[in-house]
C-alpha cells in the first residue's frame, strides 16, 4: 500500500538536500505534536505544530507553516492523515533537516493505519546508507526562508552557505555594480584589489579590530569589511590580487568618511558569509583610470585619481604627530613625474613610506590617491589607496621607455603655491561672488581665520608710490626682500646671498569698488603684472630713469578695468590697530557671457 | 518725433511695433549684395536692412540705427562695429527686457 505515497521523497529532501522539481508529493502525516513556544523556530507566541511525514519509506521531521494551524485544531489533520504537498521549503536547524509545509490538498482526513514501515530518515542518513550533503554549518540562519512557489516546484535546499565547490549553492552571480541593499541572495566574482592591515580601535563603546579590502569586477568596485570575529576568519584567506567568490554577507550604505572607493554601497562580512577562491582569471586586473600630471591642476582639492608616474625623488622618512589623536606616524615624500613635464610631490604614510626602498626610479602606478593643493597641487595615499611597482601595462612600459631615454634629464617643473588650483579659464561659480558690501557686511576676514572670497570689481584707482620692494633675486623663488648694505650690493637674509641687482616685485596697492562698495586691496606680483601690463623691474627701471609720463601711464591705462579678484581677508595688526587686510591672489577676466546669463536668471526672478 | 533717450533695440519679432520709427538692431550679418544686407537679429530672425552710402562694416556683429519701413525693412542711418564675437543670448535678453513691462523705465 505503499504505492499511495510517494516513495523517495523523503529520502530526496533529508538525504541528498535536492528536493525533486515539480513534485507534490502524497505523503502521510505519521503524528502531529505541538510545540511549546520555548523551541527554537517558533515566533513566541503562536503554537508550533510538529509533524513526522512519512512517504512510506522514511520518515522525517517536518513543521506546519502557523497558517495551517487550524487545520490541526480542526482535528482535519491528525495522525495518519494522507496529504499532498502543494507547497514547502527546507531549513537546516543545529546539522538536522527539517520540512516545513506551507501548503497543501488533504488527500485523506481520516486514514486508520500507518502507510509501510517507514525509517527514520535520520539514522538512515547517519549511518551512511544514505548520502547526505554536507551538514549546514554555522553558516545556517536559524530562520526559515520561505521560498514555496505555488505549483509545487521545489525550492532548493536552505542556502546555508554551504561548501560546495564552484559555488553552486549560492545564489546567482551579480555584477558588483548592480549590488544593493534590497537584495540578500547574491554572490559575487571579484578580485581582491586591496587590502588593509587589521585595525584595532577602542572608544568609549567598546573596542575591536577589523579590516578592509577592495573587490572589484568587471562592473565596478565595492569596499568590504570584516569586523572582530569576521577580520579573524577572512584576514588570511583574502589575499590581494587573488579572485574570491562572496555571498551571503550584508550591503550597507557606504560610510564616505572611511570608503572612498567609487560605490554608494559597501558589504560588511557576517557570521554567515562565505568566502570561496576562485581559479577565474577572467575577471579583469586593477583598473586605472590614470591622469597625467599636469592635468592635476584641472582637479578640485580632494579629488580621487589614478596618476602612474616614475619616481623621481625618495624624501626621507619624516614622522609627523596627529593633532586628533596625538599619535606620532611616518611619512614620506616622493616626487613622480612622466611626459608631461610636469613633477607633482606624493605622500605616503604609514608603513608604506617606512617600507619604501625603491631607489632604482621604478614606475609606479597608484589608484585613488587623493588631490590635494599643497604647494600648488600635491597628492596624498590616502587609507584606501593602492600603489603598484613596475605594473605590467602599457602605460608603465612607455612610462619607462621614455624615461630610460630622455626623462631622466629633463627638467622638470615642479607645481609651485602660485600655481593655486583652477587655470583661469574655468571660472568661479557666479553664485559665490560676493560684492564688496557683502564682504564687509559678512566681516570676512575679521573672526581668527583667513576667509577666502571671490568678487568682481573694476579697479578704481592704483598707489604709483611704493609699488615694488627690491627682491632676492635667488632663481629658487625666495622673493624676501632685501636691503642694500652700502656696498651697492643687496643682501638677503634668508638665502644669505648677496646680490648685485634685485629683483623687483611688485606690492601693489589699489582701491577697487563696485555697485556697493570699495576697499584697498593688496597684489603681489604675478596678479599685479597682469594687471599693468608690465613687469615690476621694468617699471622700476622706467621710474629711476625720469619718465614720469610714461610710468604714470601705466597706472592710468589699469584703472577702470573689471575683474574677477579671488581674495584672501585677514587679521592684522598694525600699529596696535587691528585692521582687515584684503589680498588679491588672483585676478581673472570676468566671464561676461556667464555673468550676462547669470543677472538674466537673476531678473527673471525678479517678479515686478 | 525724437525721443530723449537711445532708440529703443529691437530684434526681428518686434520689428512691426516700431513702423517708421527709428531703432537700433544688434545683428550679424549675414550677406551683403550692393547696398542690401540680410542680417540676422538677436533671436535668429532675418531683417532685410538697406544700407546708405557712406556705411561700412567692419565687423561681423554691428548695431545698426535706422527706420523702420512698411514692408519690414530697415533703412539704415549709420552702424556700429561689435567686434568679432558678441554673446548674442545676451543681447536678446536684454532686447526682451527692454521692450517688456519690467523693462520699461529703464531703457525709455
């Protein structure tokens, strides 16, 4: 009579972990027992129905879904019922498999005798006369996933992590890029692009340890951590450079003070996420997206970019103390450069700049250094960056051949603090400028601070006395002034140089005003030449050689032009007054075009 | 009828407003065949201009002051070079704030 029941079945789900596709199995309910709520898969306070099915062969361990509860108290289902399984899903609970019924036809209410001389499926599978996967280990949520189609297609075994190999038992590969919080059935293809150290932090709430690493597929990249218990289990496993599969592990938002890598989301390692090596070199190396150096100055201070270059320059290892945490920590200093002529500094810390011996003026490629406007334009590894010595790519190779050929005694121009930023075609934003009142109003300048503001002014009125002070004419840039020492000579003090003839820079003062108000602003040389057009030596000289005409020629043409003045205001005391002091460290033709579309926006609010 | 101010700047849509008074158009050329121009008005629009004897035009953008006929033309008195570029969105903006409400006062 066995042949009611669908033989196997049992033997299908408990044994092998595979539930048969599209089976609705007629099975027998053995016994039905309820649970206290004090057992593991109940919710608390609903009754839990325990039930042993059998297919007449085995039987197993099964639990009613609470929607068919009523059922049991109806006294429809009770021992010996036939049933014919709609719908159901599996869990592994402590190493056991468990059935649970979501739904299904009663065959048979009431059913007076046990169908065959079912086993207990339990001791079949432990004493090998069944196969069985491998047990769920801790990887296991104790929560039931009702993944239950209705029409009775089974629903795979609980995706418990387990280890099998090619990841077969995990859910489908997705592409990093396509990674979101609302999805927990994922597995990822990756390659380890960087790792940290193991961290370990203590604060008012406690303390730990962690790591992080860097995936990154063919879509994109993802940051990941693994805290406390997961930074064990995964810290050795996870190398760079090696291809992993990982699931099962949670998407949070990405914490953009920590993670600067490109993803909005990052994964955080679980108890139950899994980690597998992956022999697929398919997946693509580290990807750069490398900018020259002389296109740095296009970047915005705290940018992220990639710059491969050859090391031209190793600094020494300098130790610099943080004023956050008071913890001393080294740095180091290198100067890269590449075809564009241009040399930029980088900073590395940490173990990195200790660790850093490579004399031999090796190619570097680095990713996600960080921007910063050091001394002009300078760039910082900052804690997620990677760098990679003599890389296998192009670029490195021409890097190297040029190099090797002409680099190595070109001159190259290194960013210096007056090449601030943005070229001059790109200008401010409009909405940033500030009129003279507004500057004054706003007390720029007044509070400790140096405030940075940026207005359009025309230039009213230019000082002719004391335009220029004699300059150490060291090449290097000293530029501090010097005095004659009655030898005719003049000496620096800084460079401790004497020299025969100065260089003269310019200290420009002018009143400049708009439809608000005027101030007296200061320029230094490289604004001030823009300005009159002339250089401060020559006009010197212009001015010793008595032709006031033409000197003073000069201050009158500069009047009455506009411009766009970055400026810088700040505190200073004078003669025991303490007064604003309004420096001009640019100076830019407006954009009229931009300015002219700026004030028609402007007017269309205007509702007269 | 002279009024105290500028001649109010007009582009091709306003044109018909301003029958047989005088204006100013700030245009581009586009052709000049004998002493008509076609010039193109600071919305895109063509006006057929009659230049006089003594005009010359230097530059691609001008401004010409002249009247404005029946047919839509305008008979031009004399013209102003505007250089080789001229942000001409913005001289429609201002061209249609000056002849609308909110612009009036201010250019009349």
């Amino acid at each position: 009579m066995a042949d009611l029941l669908d033989v196997g079945f049992i033997q299908a789900v408990f044994g092998d972990g595979e539930a048969p596709e599209g089976a609705s199995p007629v099975l027998q309910i053995l016994s039905v027992k309820k649970i206290n709520s004090a057992s593991s898969a109940s919710s608390g306070v609903v009754d839990r129905y325990r039930a042993i099915l059998s297919d007449g062969e085995y039987f197993g361990q099964a639990m009613l879904a609470v929607n068919l509860n009523p059922l049991i108290d109806s006294k429809e289902i009770d021992k010996f019922s036939i049933i014919k399984l709609r719908s159901y899903t599996t869990n592994a609970v402590q190493g056991r498999r468990l059935l649970i019924l979501l739904e299904f036809d009663i065959l048979e209410s009431v059913y007076n005798e046990k169908i065959g001389e079912a086993v207990n499926i339990e001791h079949a599978v432990a004493n090998g006369t069944v196969s069985r996967a491998p047990a769920g280990n801790a990887n296991a949520a104790p929560k039931a996933e009702p993944k239950g189609r209705a029409g009775g297609a089974g629903p795979g075994p609980a995706r418990g992590g387990a280890r099998q190999g090619g990841g077969k038992d995990v859910g489908p590969l997705f592409p990093i890029e396509s990674l979101s919080p609302y999805q927990n059935k994922w597995t990822i293809k990756a390659r380890v692009s960087a790792k940290s150290e193991i961290k370990h932090w203590s604060n008012q709430r406690g303390d730990g340890k962690l790591f992080n690493v860097t995936f990154m597929d063919e879509s994109g990249e993802i940051r990941a951590t693994g805290f406390n218990e997961q930074c064990d289990n995964f810290y050795d496993l996870l190398e760079e450079g090696k291809v992993y599969f990982v699931s099962r592990a949670r998407i949070n938002i990405a914490k953009k003070q920590f993670n600067n890598v490109n993803n909005e989301y990052e994964i955080a390692f679980e108890r139950e996420t899994a980690i597998e090596p992956c022999d697929d070199a398919s997946v693509p190396q580290i990807k750069y997206n490398f900018k020259r150096v002389d296109e740095l100055a296009d970047l915005n201070k705290d940018d992220m970019c990639d710059i491969i270059g050859v090391v031209r320059e190793v600094h020494d290892l300098s130790s610099v103390t943080s004023k956050a945490t008071q913890k001393p920590f080294a740095k180091r200093d290198i100067q890269i450069v590449d075809q564009s002529g241009q040399a930029v500094r980088l900073t590395l810390w940490g173990k990195q700049a200790e660790s850093f011996a490579h004399d031999d003026s090796p190619v570097i490629a680095f990713k996600g250094v960080k921007v910063g406007d050091f001394g002009g334009r300078s760039l910082s590894m900052f804690s997620s960056a990677t760098m990679s010595v003599n890389p296998d790519i192009n670029e490195a190779h021409a890097l190297r051949g040029w190099y090797d050929s002409a680099g190595r005694n070109t001159q190259f121009n290194a960013y210096t603090s007056t090449m601030a930023g943005r070229s001059d075609n790109s200008a401010p934003r409009l909405n940033e400028l500030k009129t003279i009142g507004e500057a004054k109003d706003e007390n720029l300048g007044m509070r400790d601070k140096t405030d940075y503001f940026t207005t359009a002014a025309v230039v009213a009125f230019i000082k002719s006395e004391n335009f220029s002070y004699p300059a150490c004419a060291n090449p290097d840039g000293c530029n501090k002034k010097v005095i004659e020492d009655g030898n005719g000579t003049y000496v620096c003090d800084k460079c401790d140089k004497h020299w025969p003839e100065p260089i003269h820079r310019y200290i420009l003062s002018m009143n400049c005003m708009d439809h608000t108000s005027s101030f007296w602003i200061t320029a230094f040389n490289e604004v001030a030449e823009k300005l009159l057009g002339i250089s401060a030596n020559d006009l010197w000289k212009l001015k010793e050689g008595g032709d006031e005409q033409q000197f003073q020629s000069y201050f009158t043409k500069a009047a009455g032009r506009s411009y766009t003045f970055e400026m810088m205001a700040k505190q200073d005391s004078y003669n025991e007054q303490v007064r604003v002091r309004y420096t001009c460290r640019k100076a830019g033709i407006p954009d009229f075009v931009a300015e002219s579309a700026y004030l028609s926006q402007q007017i269309a609010l205007f509702n007269i | 009828m002279s009024n105290l101010g500028p001649e109010p700047r007009i582009n091709s849509r306003n044109l018909s407003k301003f029958i047989n008074q005088t204006v100013r158009l700030t245009c581009k050329i586009v052709q000049v065949k004998g002493d008509m121009a076609t010039v193109e008005a600071s919305d895109g629009g063509q006006v057929g201009v009659l230049l006089s004897r003594d005009m010359h035009m230097a530059d691609p953008f001008v401004e010409i002051i002249g009247t404005v006929k029946e047919d839509n033309t305008v008979k031009a008195l004399t013209s102003i070079n505007l250089g080789k570029t001229l942000d001409m969105k913005a001289v429609d903006q201002v061209v249609e704030l000056a002849n609308s409400s909110k612009g009036s006062g201010v250019f009349t």
